[in-house]
C-alpha cells in the first residue's frame, strides 16, 4: 500500500513538473483515471472477499453448537467493513473535487 501510495505521489509530481498549459489537464485526468481504475479494483475485490467471508460466517452459523457470540462480533466488524469500503467508494470524486477547488 506504501509503494503504491508513492507511486501515486510521484505520478502528481511528475504532471506539475512536467505540465504545460493544456498538458496539465491530461496528465492530471490521467492521474485521477488510474486512481479510479486502482480503486475500483480494490473495490471489486474487497466485496468479492467480504461476500465469502458473509458466506463462511453463514456456514459456520449453521454448524454451531450454540457458542454464538463471537460469530456475532465477526458479523458485525464484517458489516461495518462493507460500509466503510461502500463509503470510500467516492473517494476519487472527492479528491479531484477538492483538488479543482484549491485550483481555482
């Protein structure tokens, strides 16, 4: 994640440095294109874990022996994963609209 989070830094770096008057746009819209598609990704595949993961928990559910409690608490930390990764869904448009207002 630290290497990817650089390469991203380096990537912003290299389009002001770099940048002309109509190159910016195109490197900056290149910058928030691979953001999006590295997110989306991640995206797609933290849904496709937590969905086995739900699936596992429902197995394990049905094969317990009435000690419940701590399916219980994976549920949860399961649920509030799904929601915290549904919420960072919309990081890409806010990042490029918070870029574009300091811009402006």
């Amino acid at each position: 994640m630290r290497f990817l989070s650089l390469c991203l830094i380096f990537l912003i770096i290299l389009g002001f440095v770099f940048a002309e008057e109509d190159g910016f746009q195109k490197i900056q819209d290149e910058v928030f294109r691979i953001l999006r598609n590295i997110i989306m990704f991640l995206f797609s595949a933290l849904m496709l874990l937590s969905g086995l993961v739900l699936l596992f928990l429902g197995v394990k559910y049905i094969f317990a022996k009435g000690d419940i409690k701590e399916l219980h608490k994976t549920l949860l930390y399961v649920v509030l994963g799904i929601i915290l990764l549904a919420s960072s869904f919309f990081v890409p448009n806010l990042l490029k609209n918070l870029i574009e207002g300091l811009r402006s």
